[in-house]
C-alpha cells in the first residue's frame, strides 16, 4: 500500500549560487575531491555556504557532458541565500573549498560552468597567489585559466567563475511508522535525485534528521527544531501535535537548484521511487506560508502551475 501524499507544497527560496566542475584522474580521486569541497555546507544556517554534488560526467559517467579535459568529472553547485544581499560571501565560500579542497585533492582540476560576462569572481587570480611569483596565465582546452605549479605536477583551473540566480529550500518529509522505514523512504527519494540535472541535496548523504523551522525562543539563533513533528513531544501538553497517528520518526530531503523546473522534477522523482516503501505512512513537505519564499512545489503535480 502506497503511503498518502499530502494535499501541500514545499516553500522555496531565492539563492545564488556557483556551479564548478571538477575533474580527477579516475572516481576514486573525484570522489575525495567532491567530498571535501562539499563538506560541512548542509544548512546556511551556520555553514558559509550550501553545497552538494549535482551529478557525475564525462567517461564512465553522464557522458553527454564532456570534460575540458576528457577526464571523469564531477559537478558541484554552492549556494547561499540571495536575501543575504552579499555576493562576496559566495565568492569566499568558493575561494575556500576551490584552494582548500581541491586544489589539494591529487591529480585534480577546476572549471566553471556558468558562463557569464558581468557576473563572475575572479577567483584563479586569488587561487593562483599560492603558486608565490611561479603561476602564470595559459590557454589550455580553448580556455583561458591559471596553471599553479604544484608538488604532485600542476593544478590548473579558470580564471573567471561566474554566478547566477537559483533557488534553495525545495524539500520533502518522510513519516514512517519507524526510524527504519522514514530513513529508507528518504533514501530512496535521494538515490532518485542523485542522477536528476541541475539539483542538488546538502545534508549527509542527502538527508536531515533534525529537520528545522525558521525562528526560535532563544535570540541568538535564527532556527530551531521543529517541535510541532517531533514524535516524541507529541504528547506534550505545550506543543500543538502536527503528526498522524502512528508516526515515530520524520527524515527530510532538502533540494536546491538550478530553477524551479529542475526542483519539481526531482521532487517527483523522489516521491515515485519511496512512496510504496514498507511503513511509511505519509510524504509531505514543509513551508511557511509564503513568509519564507514565493516558489512552491507542489507534491501533487496537477495542482502545479506551469513554471
């Protein structure tokens, strides 16, 4: 039996974001090299960005998506809240994680993948100061990028990265009759995600366990758990219960994306690879009544206006 889908829509929000695509000698380096770069960036709540990985390219791989450098390849996008009103925090959340962690992943390499004349960092000239006098300027793959001699040979990467709008905050509840059955379901609602275009999901390994609301009773935070979904508060007089009967434990994916067309094909994939999983009793979603973002995605499809 199919779990219910909720008559609701996630609220999505405005970001900007960056996208890069690093390439590695094989997938076990470009995987070390997409995990790093990614890491700790779940929640713009405290992280200095968002980042996951949007898909795999080039051999052995979405081989439509052909690499500067004809190497297994990886796409990454970074995100950040447009209603921050500062483009330099992404350029410094990019600058860290391009000369952190990928310039220091052996074999290595970084490109940009939005091309845009007026909007753009130029963040190979700021990686490049790490090559101390011996960088230099080249044109390699009919690009214009920086080469950085390095101990493992060389790091090459391009010198402009540029920036575009997105959104952010796409996302799904998964209520299961158990730990078991809520964390399969969002699972599966990822593996789902994994090979969709232009979307990406930030928590490990694409899921929040500790799914949050925007505010709380303490001043110096700006979110909180959501104690309206807690299974274990529900029957606690102060809170105003928000759960079906019968579920006992909540797992959220959170998405964000390249448009709203890429976040509403990826949220119907995911509810058509989890919704016949074995004790999950509901898919929902959370919003904030427009407070939070103008972009809904709706879980019923038919009741989606044409983007």
């Amino acid at each position: 039996m199919s779990a219910i889908i909720d008559d609701t829509y996630a609220e999505a929000f405005k970001s900007i974001y960056s996208e890069i695509l690093i390439t590695a000698i094989n997938k076990k380096w470009l995987e070390h090299a997409v995990n790093a770069a990614t890491g700790n960036a779940s929640s713009s709540i405290l992280c200095d960005c968002e980042a996951g990985l949007d898909r795999y390219v080039g051999p052995g791989f979405d081989e439509s998506v052909k690499t500067p450098d004809g190497r297994p390849g990886a796409i990454i996008q970074l995100h950040i809240p447009k209603f921050w009103k500062d483009p330099k925090k992404l350029e410094k959340a990019a600058l860290v994680r391009i000369s952190q962690n990928i310039l220091t992943c052996p074999t290595a390499s970084c490109f940009n993948c939005i091309d845009d004349d007026e909007l753009y960092f130029k963040l190979g000239k700021k990686v490049a100061f790490f090559g101390n006098k011996y960088q230099k300027r080249i044109e390699r793959y009919g690009r214009k990028m920086w080469w950085i001699p390095i101990l493992g040979g060389e790091f090459i990467l391009d010198r402009r990265f540029g920036f575009a709008d997105g959104l952010m905050g796409g996302n799904l509840w998964f209520f299961g009759k158990t730990v078991e059955s809520a964390l399969e379901a969002a699972e599966k609602g990822v593996e789902a995600i994994l090979p969709m275009p232009n979307v990406i999901t930030t928590f490990p390994g694409g899921i929040a366990g500790s799914g949050s609301k925007a505010g709380s009773d303490y001043d110096f935070t700006i979110a909180s758990t959501y104690e309206k979904f807690c299974p274990m508060l529900q029957n606690n007089p102060d809170i105003e219960a928000g759960l079906p009967e019968g579920v006992n434990s909540v797992m959220e994916i959170i998405m964000n994306g390249k448009d709203m067309g890429s976040i509403i094909n990826a949220t119907q994939a995911a509810i058509s690879a989890s919704k016949d999983t074995t004790d999950l009793l509901m898919i929902s979603a959370g919003n904030y009544n427009g407070k939070l973002g103008k972009s809904f995605i709706y879980l019923h499809p038919e009741k989606q206006p044409k983007t």
